[in-house]
C-alpha cells in the first residue's frame, strides 16, 4: 500500500526506514549496525563492538548493513521516495563508527516495491529442505529481482552431483573454523542457550533456531571448553560436528553463489543489498534460505593460517571447478535455498531506540 506523505514530513519516512532496516539479516544476528536521522535521510553506521573476530575485510559487516540499507530504501519507497547511496571507504574514522559507512538520500518520487511486504517473514530456516529442484522460473524470478545491481552475479548449483560436491567443501572449511580457538571463542560469544539471554541481549544464535536434534544442545554445551573441543579433533571426530551441514546442502533444492567483482566496500554494500533482495522475493516464493559463510570467509583471506594453506587451496580449486563463471570474482556468500516447514523459532533484534545515534 503507498502511504505516500508530504516531504515536509520527513522524520515519518526516517521511521520507517530504520524500522525495516534493523529486520535484516547479520552474521551470527550480530546486527552490526548503528543509525542517525540526518538532514535528507539516513546515515548508517558501522558499531564495531558488535563485529566478529572471524570477518575478513569487515565482508560480513558490509553485507548486514548493505542488507539493511536495502530494507530502509524499501522503507522509503513505501512513502513514495527514491533512495540515493553514497557510501564510504573502510577507513579508521568508519571502523570506528565515527563516520557512517553509507548515507541514504530520500525525495519524492517513488514508488512502492512488492518486496517490502516480505520484510517480516523473511528469515533463517535451518531445517531440512525438500530436494526437489526449483522450477527454472523460480530461479529466473530470483535473478532478476536484482536485475537492477548488475554489479552482482548469482551462480546456481542445481545437479545432485554437483551439491554433493559443494557439501564437501562446506564440510571442509567448516571443519577450520572448528579447529581454529579464535573462532571457537566467536561461536559461544554469538551462542544464546536460554530464552532469558536471548531476551536480555536480543542478539546472537539463539540455539532453538539452529533446529538441532534432542539432546544435542547439551553436547553442544560441553564443547565451550575448548579443550574438549581439542580432544574431538584428536579423535578424529570433527566430521560428526561437520557433517549435517554437508548432508543439509546435498538436500537442497539448489545453492545460491554470489558474487561481486573484487573486494570492496561498494562491491559488499552493494552485493548485501542483493543477497537482501534474493532472500525477500525467495520468501515470497515460499522458499527457505539458509547462508553458508565458511567457505566465503576462508577464500577471502590473503594470509591464512599456514596450517590451513593446502586446505584453503584445495577449496579455492574445486571451487573454481565446480563454478567456472566465477572467474576471479569474490564470492561473497552462498546460500542453500529450498522448500521447508517453517522455523522452530525465528531470531529477534534490538529495539530501534538501541541503535540510534543521537
């Protein structure tokens, strides 16, 4: 419905657009963003207390705020603006939250977009999806709904063959980030084992959407010592930790790979409010989507962990086999997509009065 308003009547729009803009998705729902009503819209910020030690080049930072820009410019046209970007290189003054990230400019002249009707149920679904393929006009309607950020590419993996193959490397830069005790810190941080917590802070992985089988919430619990967590990789056991996401991308109906050009601060924002703009109209569609971060934040790193160089080569080579298109772009996420129930439980955010700067 167009609410159109007069442009006099700004700070109504600025409402909106922030309220739409706090409903997107985050690494971890680390929800690393901050806003400020400025003179012709919304300025966004960068709030490093909330990045995680894992991001490479602030990659899944940038695509959390390029998704909620995305969701503020649909916020806006709702009340009949057209949104403009300018966004900022990563400097010490942005890492820092001193300066916005990205700048969104409004006036009169737009129009709504179907897509904003699909804000609130867009979500995270960890749970089995049907393997079933998609219907090519489903994948079609998803590819052009970006048509208008053609910076951004989305490569498709649709055979059972070739998400086999793709499982493996999920598996296989999954099981780094389990033997790495900088990332393992990372997950407990993000992790929320009571209602209570998930309430006091409203962020992190609340451990009831990560769909997992009876009583395995209490294993998990026992791997916050690291040393435990040690003494399963002596044994040899780390695929049973990796193995149900291997399983979960072979099932799907497809998997989603994005990419941009090069590693940037444009090319994220940008490519975050195209990864936002998949995931509205896959929810439109009656499609789950679930983001496989590991293999992108491991393929971006220029210095690795000499331990895990041969790996990340090994990664990085399939990968390109598997995805040949991709040529030398970054790929910036992927995502498994399919038909599934809805989630156990969806993850809250914070209130707007929590992340706006004065």
């Amino acid at each position: 419905m167009n609410r159109s308003v007069e442009p006099s009547d700004l700070t109504l729009v600025q409402e909106s657009m922030v309220q739409a803009a706090i409903l997107a998705p985050s690494p971890d729902n680390n929800q690393p963003w901050k806003f400020k009503f400025s003179d012709q819209g919304v300025d966004v910020f960068l709030d490093p207390s909330r990045s995680l030690p894992s991001d490479e080049a602030s990659m899944f930072d940038l695509t959390a705020i390029g998704a909620a820009v995305e969701n503020a410019i649909l916020g806006a046209a709702e009340y009949g603006c057209i949104s403009e970007i300018t966004c900022r290189d990563l400097d010490d003054a942005t890492l820092q939250g001193q300066l916005p990230v990205a700048s969104i400019t409004i006036r009169p002249g737009g129009v709504p977009d179907p897509l904003f009707d699909a804000i609130e149920s867009r979500c995270t679904c960890r749970k089995p999806y049907a393997s079933g393929p998609l219907d090519t006009e489903v994948i079609e309607a998803l590819n052009h709904s970006i048509s208008s950020l053609p910076s951004v590419q989305v490569d498709w993996i649709t055979s059972a063959a070739e998400k086999k193959q793709f499982g493996k490397l999920i598996a296989m830069t999954d099981s780094l980030r389990f033997r790495t005790e900088a990332f393992h810190a990372e997950l407990f941080r993000q992790l929320r084992f009571k209602p209570s917590e998930v309430q006091a802070t409203r962020d992190g992985l609340d451990v009831r959407t990560l769909e997992l089988p009876f009583g395995v919430t209490t294993m998990l619990r026992t791997l916050k010592s690291w040393t435990v967590m040690q003494l399963v990789h002596r044994l040899r056991l780390t695929p049973l930790l990796t193995g149900p996401s291997k399983i979960a991308v072979q099932k799907s109906g497809a998997v989603a790979v994005v990419s941009v050009p090069a590693a940037s601060t444009e090319n994220f924002l940008i490519g975050g409010r195209a990864i936002q703009r998949i995931w509205l109209k896959a929810a439109q569609a009656g499609l789950s989507m679930h983001p496989l971060g590991s293999l992108p934040i491991f393929l971006l790193q220029s210095q690795p962990n000499p331990a895990f160089e041969k790996t990340i080569e090994i990664a990085r080579r399939e990968t390109s086999n598997l995805v040949p298109e991709l040529g030398n772009r970054v790929i910036q996420l992927a995502f498994r997509v399919g038909k599934s129930g809805p989630p156990t439980e969806r993850s809250i955010r914070r209130q707007v009065s929590s992340v706006m700067v004065q």
